[in-house]
C-alpha cells in the first residue's frame, strides 16, 4: 500500500508529493568520486505539514502561482510547484529560480533553484527532475541492480543514462562556470552547496522481474508495466484480492497518487476496450491508477503497445 495523500484539491496533493515524496534515486550514488552532491535536505516538518493543511482549506495562492505558468509541460508544473514551496517557506528565502547563465552570446545553462537556508546558514543550489522509467532489459544478468541504459522513457527518447549524465556532470556543475561565478558574485553569494532532487516512478514489465537501477532508492515507488495483450493476465492476478476500478490518467496527474474525484471508473473490461482503441490511433503507452474500493490509488501501472519499445 502506498502512502496516502490525504489532501482534497489535486494541486495540493502534487505539491505534497512533488517537495515531499521519496527521492527516485539517491544523488550521492549517482556522483563521481569526490563530489559533494546530496538530495535536498528539506524535511517535512511538523509546520510544514500544518501548512499543506490549510492550503488545502484554502488553495487560492497556489492556483493563484500555477495559473502563471504557460506551459503544460509536466516538468514545468513540477518546477512550479516547488518554486511556490520555496517561496512560502520561512525557514528558506528563494534567491532565484531558471537562472539562465550567459557567455560569449551562448546561454551555457540555467540554475533551477538557488536559495538559502536560514536552518543551515547555507546557499544551495538545487537541480530538479521529475522522471517516469519503464525497464526493458537487454545487459542485466544479475539480479542486485540493473543498467542505467536500459530504464527509458515512455516515449523511448529519455532515458535514465543519459539524464543523470546531463544531469550530474552539465547541470548541477554550472556554479563551476567563470561567468556563472560573476552572477554569483552580484548576488552576494561566495560558495553554493549542491543538491540534486529526481522524483518519479519505475515500472518494469509484469512479464520481467528486472532489479532496480544502481542508486535507487528504496523508499521510492517500484511499479509494474504490462503490454495489451497481457493485460486482463496481469488485471485477474490484482482483481482475485479486491476490487479495483481503474482509471487512466492524463499526463498532468501523473504525479500524486490518484484520489477519485468526478473521474469516469473503468472495470477491467471496459479498461482494456478503451485502451485498445487508444493504440489503434496512438503507440504511446497509457498511465492507469488502480483505484480501491474507497477511491484511492493503490497501485499504478503503464500499458503499452504489444512489442514495446520495439
């Protein structure tokens, strides 16, 4: 069973999870020898939860600070997300967020978040990620952790290997940088600590038991992918346990764990209609939540085309 997100308005419940979830992977694992890069070291706190409470009573400023974002992009959303918390946080003063870092007419990078907090009497500089994996295993021959290169993205463009490289050694260098130091300089910042955040789900195949990549962290969700024509196998091996609608979710939800609101409950049979004809138009795989006999996710899991990635 995962952990409940108790919150009513959708928005609160993202933010909950986007700041306050179990990192996916555990940034020390994935630096190079002698880097000092940890996960962000902002807890939930007895103030902060009260704080989630009555923003769930009364969402008006963070609808107010979403309503300002322009793009749709989950990533987008989920940097917003965190922008708002770092902004309302006492205990933390948001110095800047997409700080773009310029030299000779080429922008070189941007700074997702930089802020200093008062607890630590420290400037962090906090690199943001939010990432869905499905494992497809082509090297793996032991069963302790597999390769980075073989979790990808739902589309098959991302993959795990290759954001962590961009990640760990492009982004959360950019401080390093002669004109990023000159930015810092003006903002009276001397010495910035760096952090790394990736939030997000794995799946691997119903059909293939492939271990978690190095690096993952176990608090973190490990979830399951099957293809179309595995699906009702894998929906009468939950189904024999309890009862579950199910619900596939819009890429905008994709973050906290689904609580059932005027959404339109699937059976089984009606699930697998409905996502068959989705692949009769579109190859891209579908993200379901099972729901429990009270409306809340108890699972999730990505369907895919028969032969993905293939």
């Amino acid at each position: 069973m995962i952990p409940i997100y108790p919150y009513q308005t959708q928005e609160v419940r993202d933010l909950a999870w986007a700041c306050f979830a179990p990192s996916l992977l555990h940034a020390q694992q994935l630096a190079d020898d002698g880097q000092n890069i940890a996960n962000c070291g902002l807890r939930l706190t007895a103030h902060r939860l009260a704080w989630l409470e009555s923003l769930d009573r009364d969402a008006t400023a963070l609808l107010q600070h979403l309503a300002t974002q322009r793009s749709h992009r989950l990533g987008i959303y989920f940097e917003h997300l965190w922008h708002f918390f770092l902004e309302q946080d006492p205990d933390v003063d948001l110095v800047a967020h997409n700080l773009p870092i310029r030299h000779g007419g080429k922008t070189l990078g941007e700074f997702d978040c930089i802020y200093f907090c008062h607890q630590r009497q420290r400037h962090f500089h906090l690199e943001l990620a939010v990432k869905f994996f499905l494992g497809h295993r082509h090297s793996t021959t032991d069963e302790y952790a597999s390769h980075w290169n073989e979790w990808l993205g739902p589309n098959t463009n991302d993959r795990l290997d290759r954001k962590i490289e961009h990640l760990m050694q492009r982004q959360i260098q950019l401080g390093k940088q002669p004109a990023a130091r000159q930015v810092l300089e003006k903002l009276g910042i001397a010495e910035l600590t760096r952090e790394v955040e990736i939030k997000g789900y794995l799946f691997r195949s119903f059909m293939d038991a492939l271990p978690p990549p190095y690096g993952f962290n176990p608090d973190g969700r490990l979830c399951h992918y099957v293809e179309l024509p595995q699906l009702d196998t894998y929906l009468a091996a939950y189904d024999k346990r309890s009862t579950y609608h199910y619900l596939v979710m819009p890429k905008r939800r994709w973050l906290s764990p689904a609580s059932l609101g005027v959404d339109i409950r699937q059976n089984s049979a009606t699930l697998g209609n409905t996502l068959g004809q989705h692949f009769t138009q579109d190859s891209r795989p579908q993200l379901v939540a099972a729901l429990d006999p009270a409306g809340k996710e108890s699972r999730r899991f990505f369907v895919t085309a028969a032969g993905w990635p293939d």
